[in-house]
C-alpha cells in the first residue's frame, strides 16, 4: 500500500483534478488534509469523498498508507517541512514501511504565474498608500523608464544582453501593464476595462494581422507580411474612426525625436512623398532631420547610433575621470 501526496495549484480552480487524482481519491482507504480550509474540500465532499482533517504527522501518514492506502491533500502553498519529514522516514527505513507517491491533481499552465502578478496588484493598490494614488498620468514616467531600461539592458553591452537582468526589467515593464489594467479596472462607466480586456484585445488583433497563419493567406516572404500588417492595420483605423488613413497614423509623437523623425520618413517613403518635402530647412533642427535620413541611407538606425556614440563618450570620460583621480592620489 502506498501514500500517495496530492499536489495542486490554487491557480487552478478548485475541483478540476485530474483523472488519476480522483481515481485515487475515490480508491484509498483515507483521504486527509492538514486544514479545515483547504480549497479542494467543498468539491471533494460534493463528490462525496470523506476527508478528515488531521494534524501533519509524518509517521502517522506513512502508517495511514501502509494500513489500507491514503492520500495527503497537500497544501496548494506547499508542505515543505512535512515532505522533508516523511523523506527522512522513508530513507532512515524505520518501523513504518509504505511506499510514497507525489501525484499532480493539477498543475500550472504556461502564463500561470501572471495570476499571481494580478492578485498581487490588487492587493498593493487596495493596501499600499502609495500605488492607491496613482492614476495613469502618474505612472507614465515609470512606464517610460522601464521600457528604456528594458532597451538599454539589451543594447548597452557587447554581445549577448545579461539575460537575467533582462528577465527582472521585463518584469518591472510587466508590472506596468498590470498596474495600468487595475487602475482602469476602477472606472464606473463604458470606459472600465480590466487586464483580461487587454489580453483578450492583443490576441484579436494578432490573429486579425496575421491571415497567413490562422486564416490559410498565402504569403510569399517577411515583405509581404509587413504590407499586409499594414492595410489590415489602415482599415481597421478607418474603420473606427470613419475617416480616410493617413500614413502617419499611429506613429506616437512622444517617442524620442530621431525615432520620430526616422519613422515619419519611413512612412512617407511607403507612399514616394516628393523629394522637395523632405527639406528641413538649415536651422538645427532641420539639420539633424537631414542628418536621420542621411543615417537611413546608409542603413543605420539613427537612435541607436546616436546612444552608442553617447555610451562611447561616457566611457571615455569615466576613464579620464578615474585617471585624474588616481593621479591626485
């Protein structure tokens, strides 16, 4: 006879367990549980399997299992103290002699875990004095400098971004999205949405932008691709704004000016604007304009040139800065 450790996730919801974990439930001699609140109990009883609630001892559930066969309803949190206890029983090879098995009665889905960031977001924004009282203006700046932190965790070395590093900022980006969700979710009126809606709503559009994948749209290479991304993007714009599309739509005036500029002539490369609107004019801003679209002919990224030569002239006076200090010392 054996006992057997029935594992679940409370990101799971209670009573959907597996078919082995019920075949075992409904099949051993004892089924018990260390808590009297233990989120399976109501569907197990519905089911009309008797659970006792009992103290966690180790040796007392190794003789449940050799006796007639048990099963311990582990706490969704885990019983970590517990298990260590009944291993140390089991390798000692004590007066008690059954055989233990861990069985996952239900278990994580890939995206699991962002449960766990919502409900943690409800909890800081009900708790916590400081997230209570942001709104999404506030929490602009934070956005921005997650993304950018995101970006320079990616760019500002050689070689491969410290992956680790880049785990935890795209983390913090994460958090954003969630706290923007829940703030929203507040609003008492058509305006309300909640962090649901914004998932729901990225993989609609995904699979609206994407026929050649869930829709059977031949497509010859990556260009195609693109082009189609943007006539289904154009009609949907038109479609909810009921006006006619503009190339520019949709590009964010807010984002750093040699992006803005790199991608506003992009887009007006798409529909061949005439030469003579490109001129800037021969003050500075007109120059550096001139200077962007001089770095998108040479195939460069206007942004990422301009930050790594800052980056290049950061480290060099950090090196002059360490030897002048030195040589005062």
């Amino acid at each position: 006879m054996a006992l057997i450790v029935l594992a679940t996730t409370h990101r799971v919801a209670p009573g959907l367990l597996s078919w082995r974990a019920w075949s075992a439930l409904r099949s051993a001699g004892r089924v018990l549980t260390g808590t009297a609140d233990h989120p399976q109990l109501p569907y197990l009883r519905e089911a009309g399997v008797a659970v006792e609630v009992t103290a966690p001892d180790p040796r007392a559930l190794l003789a449940a299992g050799a006796e007639g066969g048990a099963v311990w309803l582990a706490d969704p949190a885990g019983d970590e103290e517990l298990m260590r206890a009944i291993g140390t029983l089991v390798v000692s090879g004590g007066d008690v002699a059954a055989e233990v098995e861990v069985l996952h009665g239900s278990y994580d889905l890939p995206g699991a875990r962002l449960l766990d960031l919502v409900q943690v977001m409800d909890t800081l924004r009900r708790e916590c004095p400081w997230d209570r009282k942001q709104t999404h203006a506030s929490l602009v700046p934070y956005l921005l400098e997650e993304a950018y932190e995101v970006a320079d965790t990616i760019t500002g070395g050689e070689g491969e971004p410290d992956h680790a590093a880049l785990r935890e900022e795209l983390g913090d980006v994460l958090m954003q999205v969630a706290f923007h969700a829940r703030v929203a979710e507040e609003r008492d009126d058509e305006t309300r949405f909640t962090i649901d809606d914004v998932a729901a709503g990225i993989v609609d559009k995904l699979v609206r932008r994407h026929p050649h994948v869930f829709a059977g749209v031949r497509v010859a290479d990556a260009d195609e691709v693109n082009a189609n991304w943007e006539q289904i993007k154009a009609a949907e714009r038109q479609a909810r704004d009921g006006a006619a599309a503009s190339v520019f739509d949709g590009v964010p005036a807010a984002q750093p000016a040699l992006s803005l500029a790199a991608q506003v002539q992009r887009r007006a490369a798409r529909i061949d604007a005439p030469e003579e609107l490109y001129a800037a004019g021969d003050d500075l801003g007109g120059r550096l304009f001139d200077a962007v679209r001089a770095a998108a002919a040479e195939g460069l990224d206007p942004e990422a040139a301009l930050r790594a030569a800052a980056r290049a002239f950061r480290e060099r006076v950090q090196k002059w800065e360490q030897a002048k200090t030195q040589g005062r010392k």
